[in-house]
C-alpha cells in the first residue's frame, strides 16, 4: 500500500514538469514558425524584384531581338523562295 502511494506522488510530481515541456516546446515551434514565415516573405520580395527586373530587361531586349530573329528569317525564307523560283524557270541561255 506504501509503494502503491509513494507512485502515486511521484507522478503527481512529474506533472508540472510534463506541462512546463509542452508549453516550452509549443512556444519554441511558434517562435520558429514565426521566424520562418518572416523569411519566406522577404524570399518571396526578393524573388518577385528579380522577376520585375528580368521583365524589364527582356522588354528592352525585345525590339532587337524580333528584328534579329524574325526579321532575318524571314528575309532568309524569301530569298530561298526567290531562288527556288529562279532554279525552277527555264534557262534563256541556248
């Protein structure tokens, strides 16, 4: 009956240690979770100033780019047009 009591203060006694850990360990997790939301947002800025500059950039690239790319090919495919045209008509030298 002694042994039985004596467990029974004992757990008693292990209860506001138990409490003590659950609060300490849901606070040191809230403190994180705070600290790493606090982080994604400033990545979060950074990457959306990242992306404003690369789209700025690209709009200023833009117009010489089309004029390199889509303008040159598509003289390329009318001068291969032409000459296509040209090796198909009969010659006039005799």
């Amino acid at each position: 009956m002694a042994f039985v009591w004596f467990i029974e203060i004992n757990f008693f006694l292990y209860i506001p240690r138990i409490v003590g850990f659950l609060f300490g360990f849901s606070l040191a997790s809230s403190f994180a979770a705070y600290h790493l939301l606090d982080e994604y947002k400033q990545a979060s800025a950074a990457l959306q100033t990242s992306v404003e500059e690369l789209q700025l950039s690209t709009e200023k690239v833009w117009p010489w780019f089309y004029v390199l790319v889509v303008d040159l090919t598509s003289e390329l495919w009318f001068l291969r047009f032409l000459h296509m045209l040209g090796e198909s008509r009969p010659s006039r030298r005799t």
